[in-house]
C-alpha cells in the first residue's frame, strides 16, 4: 500500500505510534508530534483537530487511501491541506484547515452575502473548498443552506398561470349587486365600544351604508345585515337567488330575519 501507514501499537496498555505519516508527503513535525503524544498534547491548540478530539483514530484512517494527493501543513501556525486535483489537470491546491469557531462566519459569507447570492448548497460548497477545507465539510454546508430561512422566500415555485380576461358586467340596477366588508378592528372606539363598522356599497349607485358593530362573530354580522344594510335587499330575496350556489347562505340569513321578527 502506497498510503500512510498507521498503527497503534500498544505494549503494557500505552501507545507507541500513532502514525508514521511516510505516505502523507509535507506533513509538519508539529501535527506528527502531537499525534505521536495525542494522549498529553493539548490537541486545542491544533486547528485541524480542535473538533475531533475523539475520533482522530478513524478521522485519519479516511484519509490513508488518499494519501498519494492528500497532504497537510503547518505554516506560521496555520494548519493547509494540500491536494491534487485531477478535474484541474492535476493543479495543486491549497486550502486553510478552518476551527470551528470560523466555519460559520465562512459559510455565511459564502452563501448570504450579496457575492454569495443565496446559491445551492453544491455551489456554495464550491466556493469555499476553493480556499479553504474541514473534515465533513460538504455535509455542514448543505445542513447551513438547509437552515437559511430566506431561500425558501426566493425559490422559483413556477410560473402561476394568468387567468383570461373577461368581460366585467356593468351594473345598472341599483342594488342589483353590492360589496359588504367589514372594518377594524379600530383603536378609537366609540362611547358604546364599537370596534368595528359593516360597511355596504351598492355598485350601481354608489350608495353607502355603515353598521357600528362590538364584535364579528357570524351570527353577529347576519344579525346587523337584516336589521341594518340588508333590510333594503328585500328584491334579493327571491327564489331564484334561493336556487343560486349561495342558497345555504342566503337560507342562514332569511331563516334568522325570521327568528328576529318573532323576538
């Protein structure tokens, strides 16, 4: 095997090597010491490792089949990880072994930032594998652009089809049709706490007509329509409205007219 040879031997319960580190070419005599004594080194001080203080056994063994591209550094106090890249025509590559105490800043500036632009978890890991590297990187972005709550605010959901033009039918019989809404709740109330106001506009006439209301609950509502703005739509009440798609609910309100006329 051309990778690195990792072994633990161990003679009277202690650890003699960790790892050799022949296959991993350039590796820094400090991140071989401090593996050789991980047991007394304070492995916080390592950056490539600050994270992964119990898994370092099985962290390094992924990285053994890798090791005639893989390789990793210590410059001036910065841990780099130095690789191959054969997509490239075999460039070489250098990238700064990120703590994680500045994964996240780096994230976010790879994908919330205006040169980010919010892109998918794939290109933003693109970006940032460009300069800089740490073990299960691929899976930290996607879980960070998982998260990002204004993404699912810009996703395209598809083109809403535009409904045809029609023709709007002109009203020319007063109170032929007419817009019932209600407003408020309103902060001013008034002497007798109203806090709202029905409101009725006849579309041909322009006629207004406004109820003073406490609540709006529906059979509060109904209650005003007949006593209020509704007394005057008696021609509405017919059977051919009756026989309409909104009989139940012109039904509800004549059935209750009725109940307020025998009280």
């Amino acid at each position: 095997m051309h990778g690195a040879r990792i072994a633990m031997q161990r003679r009277n319960g202690e650890a003699k090597t960790f790892c050799t580190c022949k296959g991993f070419r350039g590796v820094g005599d400090t991140i071989i010491n401090v593996l050789n004594n991980k047991s007394n080194a304070k492995l916080s001080k390592l950056p490539l490792f600050v994270d992964y203080k119990d898994d370092l056994d099985s962290w390094l063994l992924r990285f053994e089949r890798f090791a005639e591209t893989v390789s990793f550094e210590r410059r001036h106090g910065v841990v780099f990880r130095i690789y191959k890249d054969d997509k490239q025509g075999g460039a070489i590559i250098l990238q700064v072994v990120l703590p994680q105490s500045l994964r996240k800043y780096v994230m976010s500036v790879a994908h919330d930032s205006i040169a980010g632009g919010h892109q998918v978890s794939r290109k933003t890991k693109d970006k940032i594998i460009t300069s800089f590297y740490w073990p299960r990187v691929e899976g930290d972005v996607a879980r960070y652009c998982r998260s990002c709550d204004v993404c699912p605010k810009t996703i395209n959901k598809g083109a809403i089809p535009k409904a045809p033009l029609q023709r709007i039918p002109v009203v020319d019989v007063p109170f032929k049709r007419v817009a019932v809404d209600l407003v408020g709740p309103i902060d001013l109330t008034s002497e007798d706490w109203h806090r709202y106001i029905l409101t009725l506009v006849d579309y041909a006439t322009g006629y207004p007509e406004a109820v003073p209301l406490k609540r709006i609950d529906a059979e509060t509502v109904a209650e005003a329509k007949v006593r209020g703005p509704m007394h005057i739509l008696k021609r509405l009440w017919t059977k051919d409205i009756e026989e309409d798609e909104v009989k139940s609910i012109y039904q509800y309100v004549l059935e209750l007219r009725e109940r307020l006329q025998r009280t």
